[in-house]
C-alpha cells in the first residue's frame, strides 16, 4: 500500500499545481501600497472594482504578491457591518429667537442639570429687546448614549412647502461642530399630499443638537424625534458612481443600463431645469428576461425658493441586486424633458482584508467569470477578530487605475473552452483510473504464505 500512498500524494501535487491560480487568469490587475502595522491590511474596494468584476458576489476578487502567490483573505460586506438594533426617542426642544432672518442667533444663556438635561433656553443680558423672530431649536439628546441616525420633525399645518436648516452638535452647549444641512417638506400636488420628516444624521454622539432656519422664520415644532444606534458596528459608507447616461422609452419613461448586477441602496437622478416637479415610480430587474419589479416611488424636484434652488432629486432602494432601471414619470408636473436625465448610484463600501506573506509589492486582480469564491471568513481570517480590531489593521490603497473591460470582449474570451478546466478534469480522471488499477492489481495478488 505504500505504492498506493505515494501515488496519492502525487495526485494531489499536480492537481494542486495545476488549479494555482496566478495573476494572467483575471482580466485586471492594480498595484496595492500599505501602510501600518501588518500583517493584516485592509483596502476599501473602489467602485471601479466592482464594475470591473466578473462576478457580483465579488468572488473573482484576489490579492498576489511580487512571486504571483495567492493571499488568504476575506470580504467584510453591509451584512457583517449591520448595526444591531435602532431606538427611536422623544426629545424636548426649546426656541432661539433673533431680530430678523439675516441676523445670526444673539447670545443665550442656556441651563443644564447636573446631569446635563437642558432645562432653559434664555436671552442673554447684551441680547437687545424687541420683536424677536423664531430662528431655529436646541434638541436636548443628552439622555441618548449611543450614536445619533436620524432626525425626524413635525411642525404646525399651517406651514406647508421646505424648511431648510443648518444642523450643529455640542456636547457642552458652548463648542458646535457642523453637522451639514437638512431639509423636511409638506408639500400638495394633484390631490396628493407628500410629507418629508426625515434627516440623515452622520452616526456620531452629541449630547445638544442646535437646528438655525436658513433664510426664514422657524416653523413652530408639535415633535422632534432622534434615532440612534445601539451597536459600534455602524453600516459601512455609500461610494457614488460616476453619471450613467440612459435610454427614453417614450413620453415620461426612461430606462438605465447598469455596469454590472449591484445592490443599489440610492439613487440620484439629474434635474436639469428649475422648477422641475416630478412623482416619479421606479421599477428594476436583474436580467432583461425577467419582469420589471416595483423598486420605490417618491417626489423629485428643483425649485426656487428664497433666491435659491431647493432640490430633492435622490430616491431609496430596498439593496436588491438588479441591471437595468426604468423610471416612469407623471408629467402632470411638466415631466423631465425630452432626453433621458443622468444617473448616479450609490452602493456600500465593500472592505477586503488579506494576510500579507511573502514580498511586496501586492496587487489586486479580478475579472475571472468561472472561479469560485476563494474568501475565509473574518473569523477564521484573524483568529482574535473583533470590530475593534479590525478598525485599527493597517491600510492598503489602489495605487493605480483599474480599467473597466467592455462587456463585449469579456463574453467573447469567456464564450471559448476553458482548458484549464478541462485539463484539470483530464488529470483527475486519469488519476482516478491508475487508483482503480492499483488497487485491482493489490487485490488479485496473491496472500503471502506464513
């Protein structure tokens, strides 16, 4: 039998060497630099990357070194990032008042509780008398530990159309960070009515939030509500494509083709004109055979209000995989035009963290559409993994670009044999065969007398 183990061993050798995948195999390759503490570096996947795949699970995704050997590692994806839970709270708000509009906010004098709940809001004594205008709110989120999402308002009916405001963080009502804009709307159109409460927060903590209208008097509040996340594993970022030119169907319809099959989390598309007032419903599928699947609806507009455009042109995906878009238009508004508008799409950050062996310099190669996933889990990857720990690896960036093949060229090279493949069953199957005769021949040998 010893014959029979040496013949098994060398099997193995020439399948292993014969299915050693090496940088020629994929269609792209991109040089990698890393910087920090190794072994372990994480890279961020551009976008490129993934238009650039062959596979939309990103299974044809590997990583070399300078001899071509493959390195171990493994893809941290929106589903092992998923924030655990969301908890949404009431939150008292107290008014600031100005002279006019243009006026920047006077100085208050503002008391807390020795836990830190604000529990007053008042003019400070330089602060001038007279007719004061209300020009924004100070939320008290103190009582929130965890990162704030989300920001959610209500107001008095009788204040329909955009409120737009500048949103500002303290933790000691004293320093403020800006947190960017927001922008809430009550809006009527063709018996409808549509209504934006919602705010995007950057998912960091604050213990004040102070809310100043741009421009306008502040709306009189009936409800101010602040999510937040109870987990540090908050969802990775959005990466936007470049605009994606698309197809009108006919009168108020308009088809996009996408790159590849992605999971699509927003949308914006491009409003050219001023006052532009579009219901719009979009629909998606993954493959032209199939038929078109419900996807979202929303409002998108452009108008001028305040000597300014106030523009909501982005809609929200549920993340299912498709390629190809279409959009459907009630032109009761005045549409879009005769020409197919721009597209942008966003989708998550995909992260890849490899093991480092052997010599730089490390490239990144993809564009193989028959390989399998070669990916470990985070787990098994870094045996003491904790998100933590995976924030503070080091860093590995594209040091290069990453060309985009046409789909045309990529089906025709992948249309041919695959003779890797072939060989690979050829040597097994042989293989297989001098097995089944060794053992035939061990079994018709006859037993040695004792």
């Amino acid at each position: 039998m010893g014959k029979l183990s040496v013949a098994v061993v060398g099997m193995s050798a020439v399948l292993s060497a014969w299915a050693q995948e090496a940088p020629t195999d994929f269609a792209s390759q991109v040089p990698l630099s890393v910087s920090g503490n190794g072994p372990w570096y994480r890279l961020e996947l551009p976008l490129a990357v993934q238009l650039n795949a062959r596979q939309a699970d990103l299974s044809d995704v590997r990583v070399f070194n300078a001899a071509g050997e493959p390195q171990a590692y493994a893809l941290s994806r929106q589903a092992s990032q998923r924030t655990e839970s969301r908890h949404v709270v009431d939150v008292k708000w107290f008014p600031l008042y100005a002279a006019d509009t243009r006026q920047t906010l006077p100085g208050v004098v503002m008391k807390t509780t020795p836990e830190g709940t604000l529990v007053e809001i008042k003019p400070s004594a330089a602060t001038k008398p007279g007719k004061q205008v209300l020009r924004g709110w100070v939320l008290d989120a103190s009582a929130i530990k965890a990162p704030l999402q989300q920001l959610s308002l209500d107001w008095s009916r009788e204040q329909d159309g955009f409120q737009r405001f500048s949103i500002e963080a303290s933790d000691d009502l004293q320093h403020w960070e800006s947190w960017g804009d927001g922008q809430v709307a009550r809006l009527s159109f063709a018996d409808e009515r549509v209504e934006q409460h919602d705010v995007s927060l950057p998912g960091q903590s604050a213990r004040y939030l102070r809310l100043v209208w741009q421009g306008q008097a502040a709306p009189l509040l009936t409800s101010a509500k602040l999510a937040s996340a109870t987990s540090s594993n908050l969802p990775l970022p959005l990466v936007w494509s470049q605009p994606l030119a698309g197809t009108r169907l006919k009168a108020g319809e308009y088809s996009w083709q996408l790159p590849t099959g992605l999971s699509v989390e927003r949308l914006r598309i491009e409003l050219k004109q001023p006052n532009t007032l579009a219901p719009v419903m979009l629909a998606g599928r993954s493959d032209a055979r199939q038929a078109w699947q419900p996807l979202s609806n929303g409002l998108l507009y452009r108008l001028a209000q305040n000597g300014q455009d106030v523009v909501q042109d982005e809609l929200q995906l549920p993340g299912q995989v498709v390629n190809q878009l279409k959009l459907q238009v009630d032109e009761r508004g005045g549409g879009l035009g005769t020409e197919a508008p721009a597209l942008r799409f966003a989708v998550r950050t995909t992260q890849l963290v490899f093991l480092a062996r052997g010599e730089p310099p490390f490239s990144l190669a993809l564009g193989n559409a028959s390989v399998k996933a070669a990916n470990l889990p985070l787990s098994t990857l870094i045996p003491d993994y904790s998100f933590e720990r995976l924030k503070a690896l080091g860093q590995a960036k594209i040091a290069g670009e990453v060309a985009v093949a046409p789909p045309a060229v990529t089906a025709a090279v992948e249309s041919g044999p695959n003779w890797k493949k072939l060989g690979l069953w050829a040597v097994l199957l042989l293989g297989v065969a001098a097995l089944g005769a060794m053992a035939y021949s061990l079994l018709r040998k006859p037993p040695v007398a004792r």
